[in-house]
C-alpha cells in the first residue's frame, strides 16, 4: 500500500475515533465530511461502516499496546521509571481516547463473538502483567506470587479508576472529580504517590 493510501485510511481512522468519542453514535457521511474522503473510500478500505469500527478498535489497541511494550520492555530505563513512564503513558493515551472504552463495549454488546483486540493485546496480555510485576519485584523484593497479583492489579486499576472519575463531569453536569488528570503537575504527583504506594510490602 503506497503513502497516499496509507494516509487516507489513517485520517479515516483517526476521523472515526474523534467522531465517536464526541457523539457515539455515527454516520458514514460524518465519517467521510471529517476525514475529507468520498463514501467509497469506507467501502474500499473497509467494506463496512461496522468493519471499520472494528479497524479502529484494532488500529488504537495496538497502538497502545506497543506504546506500553517499548516502555516496560526497555532495558535501559531505569526500574522505577518504566512503572512511572508506562502509568503515564497508559493514563495519557486513554485520556487522549476516551473513545475507545465506549467503542469496545459497544462492539461486544451488538456482538458477542467479537474479541477485541485491546482484550487479546493488553489487558489480558501475560507478558504486560509479568513484566511489570518482575519491575515491581526488582524494586521491592515481593515474591509472593498473589501479593505481586494483587501489586499488579492496583497499579492498573490506579491507572484506569481516575479515568473514569474524570468522565464524570462530562456525562453529569458537575465540577471536576477529585483531580484534573488534564494538569500535567496534578497527574505527574498522582502518579508518582501511586508507584510509591504500589512498592510498599
């Protein structure tokens, strides 16, 4: 596929998941208006409106997870930096796109023999949970399989709970929820008191 191809199927993308993560429910035309591309092109790349949403939820699950993968994988940073760096990162990119939680959920709710790809790729991916409990390990001496566990849940659910905290003002008409994960200062110190938190015995 030459440059120009790969550039249009990557602006229908990208116009999709900001499309979503603004409205939900979307058209094929809305699709096209935001990427600038004619309704053939859905058709060429994808063949149906459902197929690439499908696209989409593959295409941004890899994203993030390789994004992850080169943070806890890289041999040079320091231990306690990968946990740091890859709770950012992590906590940044769904920030970025809220999108693709309501996508997920709603591809698996219209059908239920779908696995996603951020499923199969990410959240239950036992390289990701071993890695970062080995990082855990190497700062902590925990060597209790179940309490490395239990260790490894928290750092995720520490991750994603906030998440879903922020949404909240956004689907409610309230202030903000406890902290603004959008100041980079509030996230950073959240961060770092949740990595330090996760280390204690």
């Amino acid at each position: 596929m030459d440059d120009r191809n790969i550039n249009t199927k990557e602006r229908i993308l990208s116009a999709t998941i900001e499309l979503y993560g603004a409205k939900g429910d979307i058209t094929v035309r809305e699709i096209c208006d935001k990427a600038g591309v004619n309704i053939a092109s859905i058709n060429y790349y994808f063949g149906s409106k459902d197929n690439l949403l499908k696209e989409v939820e593959k295409h941004y699950s890899m994203l993030l997870f390789d994004m992850q993968k080169d943070i806890i994988m890289d041999e040079l940073r320091p231990s306690k930096e990968k946990l740091i760096d890859w709770a950012e990162a992590l906590m940044q990119f769904v920030l970025e796109y809220p999108a693709l939680i309501m996508l997920v959920a709603n591809l698996v709710l219209q059908d239920q023999s779908y696995s996603p790809e951020i499923i199969d790729k990410f959240l239950g991916s036992v390289e990701t949970k071993e890695n970062i409990q080995r990082t855990i390990y190497s700062l902590s001496d925990i060597e209790d399989r179940e309490i490395l566990d239990f260790k490894y849940m928290q750092l995720f659910s520490g991750v994603i709970g906030p998440i879903i905290f922020q949404m909240i003002p956004s689907i409610r008409d309230t202030d903000r929820v406890f902290i603004d994960l959008g100041d980079v200062g509030e996230r950073g110190r959240y961060i770092d008191d949740l990595v330090e938190t996760i280390l204690k015995g």
